[in-house]
C-alpha cells in the first residue's frame, strides 16, 4: 500500500490475533519512512517506529479477540513518493486456532 493510507477489515468478532510482518517494499531500495499502526475497534494495538527501506520488516502481532474492525494504517514520514508499504505475510487466526 502507498502511504497515507488505510484498509479496513470485518472481523466479526470471530478472529483471535492478527500477524504480519510490516515493513517498505523492496522496490524503494533505501528510500521511502513509513509507521504501521494497527487498530480494533477504534483502540490502538500497536505503532511501529519509522521504518526505512535499508531496515528489516518488522513483526506484528496483537491480540483482535472480540473485535469487529480492523483498521491497518500506514503513515508517511515527510515525502511519501517512495513510502510503499507492505504487511507481509499478514494472517488473522480464527477462534478455533485456524
């Protein structure tokens, strides 16, 4: 996703945690600063730090038990021309461990 930018997701109350590893696409190289912050229900999960293209992804993973929305933000730090985002890998585990 390029930042500013948001997806909301319909959870349903069914979901017990969301993982992913967040991070800038390959594609910048060394360019592009963005921060993920993820949100249920209108309640922060969590916000990483400014991540660059020259750093690793870093990983999510938040309990979502009981929540309705998930909301997956990513922000730009300055000119956003190079800020592409990725949440690789990103899975959302059912109550049944599924």
């Amino acid at each position: 996703m390029h930042a500013n930018s948001q997806v909301r997701v319909h959870l349903g109350g069914g979901r017990t945690r969301f993982t992913a590893t967040a991070g800038v696409d390959d594609e910048v190289g060394d360019n592009g600063s963005v921060s993920f912050r993820v949100i249920a229900d209108g309640r922060s999960l969590t916000t990483t730090p400014v991540l660059r293209g020259s750093d690793p992804g870093t990983r999510v993973d938040v309990d979502v038990t009981g929540a309705r929305w998930l909301d997956l933000l990513v922000d730009g730090d300055g000119d956003v021309s190079a800020d592409h985002a990725d949440w690789a890998d990103a899975k959302l585990t059912c109550e049944d461990g599924a």
